[in-house]
C-alpha cells in the first residue's frame, strides 16, 4: 500500500494543480463552492487516467466507482470549502490549500480498498 500511495501523491501532484488552479483563478471571480463545482470534473478525468496508468496498473478499476468516491470526494470538498471560508479562516486560498491536502487521502483509500483491488 505504501509504494501504490506514494505513486497516488506523485499522480495527484498534476491532478492537483490543474484543480488548484482552475479553483484559484474561479474563487476570485465566483463564489468559492462554485469555483469547486467547476474544478471538479476536469481533476476527476486527469485523476481517473493516471491513477488507471500509472498507480493501480494491476487491476482494473471502474470509472463508475472512481466518479462516485471522487464525487463523495467533491462534496467532502464543498462542505470543508464552506466551513472554512465562511466559518473559520474566511480565506479561500488558504482554505482551498486545506482542501487540495485532505481530499486526496479521501480518494486514495476509498480507491484502494473498494475500486483497484
């Protein structure tokens, strides 16, 4: 489990980028959620093919099951969005780079223990 997680950080490294950075450039124009809700599916298609090429390469996982962690993932993300920008820091660049280390340790280990087996 450790060499497939740490194979997860090193494909999630782009994957995160591309949110964080559609989610920075979005959370100055939109409200932050929607910034997130906007994020969302392009992480979701760069996530789904690394970690199908390159991290669980021995088994084959399912984009059904892959959408619906990552989509748990989405609202896990909304919800500490919210809670963090308008509850606790109200800084949405310090609470998008909260967001961007928790949910993918979400990811991973639904992903491990209940797609790529």
């Amino acid at each position: 489990m450790g060499l497939k997680f740490m194979k997860f950080l090193l494909a999630g490294l782009p994957t995160a980028i591309i949110y964080f950075g559609i989610y920075l450039y979005l959370a100055n124009l939109i409200l932050p959620i929607l910034a997130t809700i906007v994020a969302f599916p392009v992480s979701v298609a760069v996530s789904y093919f690394l970690n199908s090429v390159f991290v669980f390469t021995s088994s084959k996982g399912s984009f059904k099951i892959f959408f619906l962690i990552a989509f748990s993932g989405l609202f896990l993300n909304m919800l500490l969005i919210f809670i963090f920008t308008e509850l606790v820091i109200k800084n949405s660049t310090i609470a998008g780079a909260i967001v961007v280390t928790v949910i993918p340790i979400h990811n991973f280990l639904l992903n491990y223990k209940l797609n790529f087996k």
